[in-house]
C-alpha cells in the first residue's frame, strides 16, 4: 500500500533536515531558497512496539514493518499557483501525495535567512493555503463548466456534481480549505476525484529551537490555536536536535541525550506515527517461525480487504479468518496457547479488522 505524505512548507523552515532525519536520505540542505527541486523520496519505517514484542515471542527467520512514503517536496513561494518559483513543479508533486505535513518555522535565528524577513509562522501558512486554494479554484471551476450544461437539462448525476463543487468553489473563495467543506458520506468517491490540494489532511509540524522542543514557545502556541480552530492536529519538533540524534548510532547514546533534553524518544518517532494516524491507517500483524509482519490496512477495512493486502488471491478466494487479540497472544505466549485457551476467533467476510489484530487467513481460488 505506497501511501505517501508530502513535507511542505516555505523555503528555509527546516523541511530538508527533517527528511534527512526521517529517511536518511542526504538530500541537500542550504540556506538558500530552492535547494530542494526535485522531491526526494523516503521509504519509512513505522516504529511499533508491538513489532518488536511479537519478534522476541516468536523468534522468526525475518521481520517486516510497516512502512509510509514521506516525501520531501520543494519550498513555494507567493505566486506559485501561477508558475512563480518552482510552483508548477510543487502544485504537481504534493497531488500525488494523500497527506500533508506542513512545516512550519517556528525558531527565531539571525543565521538562517526567512523568504519574506521575519519569523511568523501563521503568515507563512497563509502564504502556502493561498496558493493551494488558488490552484483549487482554478480546478473546480474548470469541473464546473465541463458538467453546468448537463445539470441544466436533468441530468442528476451532474446536478449532484455542481452542487458540490459549487459548496466547494464557495469556500475557497472565501479562503477556506476545500478540506473543511462538510460533505455527504455518498460525496466522498466524487470529492476524492477531484484531488484537490487543499482537500488532503493536513498535520502541522512545528520546528522549534532546542529550548522549545519539550514545551513549545509562543510562535507554537499561535499554530496550536490556529490547528484547533481547523480541527487539525500540531506536533512539535527540533529538526537539528533530531539530526544531532540521527548521528549517534548507539541507542544508549541516544536515550541519555533524549533524556538530557527531556524528551522520551525522538520527534522523528512521533512524526512518522501521527503521519500513519493522519492517513487513517492501522497495523494488523502475520506472525510465525519464517516471517513476523506487519501490515497496513485503512481503519474499517474488513477480513477479505485485510487479505487482499497481502494478495489478491487472498481476497477473492477468502474463506475465513482466524483472529488473535495482541494482548492474549503476549499474555500467553504462543499461538497453541491462545487456541487452548480459547480465544482465538474465527471470523467471515463481515469482520472488521481491529488495529493491532494477528491474523492468519484461509483461502481458496
């Protein structure tokens, strides 16, 4: 399942670094605008604990996290919905993503020069919002005018089409995120088609200085109030600490250095399970002697979509599935111990996969 989120923000908030430190990837970082031009691209692994317990239980030959594509996209400027800076390019790149994490400079510091002169970070999200509301609108109106003569002459099907994108339009015209346009459950698939930039959630990342990373700082508290009255969520990081932690290969090495700044783990950590969490996304795990895995699934998926994930064959040809609770299988320590025990469960198709769930399907094609 590629799913991927997109890093955005103005140029020089810190989102190269950060990518560094999710991927160790070395794209480029420069204080400079545009230093990143084409997206680099991070395959990362998911932190779970789970994972970890489930290999020490069962011991296997490999192990398989979960992974979330993070993509590391280039700076925009004012005027990028209208091809200025890198626009184009950028509009491009964070269509292809299904989630956002908007970085946002929330650190004062005389050394790393600001596109626009001084360090505001809700005017910085403003900027990037314009600009993806623009290139929204230009979208909808285009949709607008392809299906208007249908929905005059009684086509339903079109007339449903216009009155959401006539909802939508509206609100970007006032500039509001396509993202909050409320919309019927029936309106999704349609809403989803447009691919609207501002219609992706949204996680805003606040980079902050070594002496905010454990509390924030007013420029974050600002961000928080503006996320809540969004119903988006905000995390705070230090993008150079976390390239300081990147740097220590041993672990104890890097617990006393959290600890020394008060934090429990790393930011990277936090970020990359809020960016799984914004995608509505949830593990369930195979685990036996050849192989401890996880994979991804969507919130609500059922058995037979949990088991196509693995393969199609194992969704077309699903007979049943057998299901056991996490808790039960650490509790008790092995597979035949839980079956003793009676609480493995055998589930049909109308099963709703449970985060955290062991699974083992049966199937025939």
């Amino acid at each position: 399942m590629a799913l991927k989120c997109g890093i955005v923000g103005l140029p020089n908030v810190g989102k190269s670094t950060l990518f560094n430190c999710l991927s160790n990837a070395k794209a480029q970082s420069a204080n400079f605008p545009f230093c990143t031009i084409e997206p680099n691209l991070g395959v990362i692994n998911v932190p779970d604990e789970r994972l970890e317990r489930l290999v020490d239980i069962v011991q296997p030959q490999s192990t398989v996290p979960t992974t979330v594509e993070i993509v590391d996209i280039a700076g925009l400027v004012k005027g990028a919905s209208k091809g200025e800076g890198l626009g184009n390019k950028f509009l491009a790149n964070i269509r292809e993503t299904h989630a956002i994490l908007h970085v946002l400079r929330c650190f004062e510091d005389d050394n790393i020069v600001h596109v626009d002169g001084s360090v505001d970070p809700i005017r910085d999200k403003e900027v990037i919002d314009t600009e993806l509301q623009l290139k929204d609108l230009e979208t909808v109106e285009t949709r607008l005018q392809k299906v208007a003569k249908q929905a005059s002459i009684g086509d339903k099907d079109a007339r449903k089409q216009v009155d959401l994108y006539e909802r939508v339009k509206a609100a970007l015209e006032q500039g509001i995120s396509a993202r909050a346009v409320e919309r019927e459950d029936s309106e999704e698939p349609l809403f989803q088609e447009m691919q609207l930039l501002t219609g992706k959630p949204v996680l805003y990342v606040c980079n902050v200085e070594e002496a905010a990373v454990v509390d924030g700082n007013d420029h974050v508290a600002r961000v928080r109030a503006m996320a809540e009255g969004e119903g988006a969520g905000t995390l705070i990081i230090g993008a150079g600490i976390e390239a300081d932690i990147a740097e220590l290969e041993d672990a104890e090495e890097r617990e006393m250095f959290l600890a020394d700044i008060g934090l429990k783990e790393a930011g990277v950590a936090k970020l990359i399970r809020s960016a799984y969490s914004l995608l509505n996304l949830q593990t369930y795990f195979t685990a036996g002697e050849k192989e401890v895995r996880a994979w991804t699934v969507k919130e609500g998926s059922t058995a037979p979509q949990a088991a196509g994930v693995i393969h199609t064959d194992f969704e077309k040809g699903f007979i049943r599935a057998e299901v056991m609770k996490y808790a039960d299988f650490v509790a008790l320590g092995s597979e035949q111990a839980v079956k003793e025990s009676g609480k493995l469960s055998v589930e049909g198709k109308e099963y709703i996969v449970q985060d955290g769930d062991i699974m083992h399907f049966r199937f025939n094609v």
